[in-house]
C-alpha cells in the first residue's frame, strides 16, 4: 500500500512540474522554431569568437552546391 501511496505522489509532482512547464511532458519541435531558438545565440557565438568568415563562406559553399 505504501508503494502504491509513492507512486501517487511522485505521479502528481510530476504532473505539477510539467504544468508549470507549459503542460509538456514530452513531444517534438517543430524544426522552424528550433532554429529560431538557435539562430541568435549561434550569430552571436560566431561574431564573439571571430568565426563569422568561416560561417559566411561555409553558407555560400552550401549556396552554390544548392544552385542559388
């Protein structure tokens, strides 16, 4: 019975941290806005750490196999 008592209990915190975490227990994203989660911090990293040549000419590299 005690087990059953835990059980219960770990199920409704759980049910709580997942409310409060917009009622998402699990799932996907979709990939637009994972980018757009990623874009700025990913700019950013790139200008702080001098890398933003390297990214420009990698996504023109991509640009051209692609055609544009």
């Amino acid at each position: 019975m005690a087990d059953t008592a835990t059980r219960t209990v770990i199920q409704t915190r759980k049910r709580r941290i997942f409310s409060a975490l917009d009622g998402r227990d699990s799932g996907t994203r979709h990939p637009l806005v994972a980018a757009a989660m990623v874009l700025p911090l990913a700019t950013l990293l790139a200008v702080v750490f001098g890398g933003w040549e390297a990214v420009v000419t990698q996504a023109s590299s991509v640009a051209g196999i692609l055609g544009r």
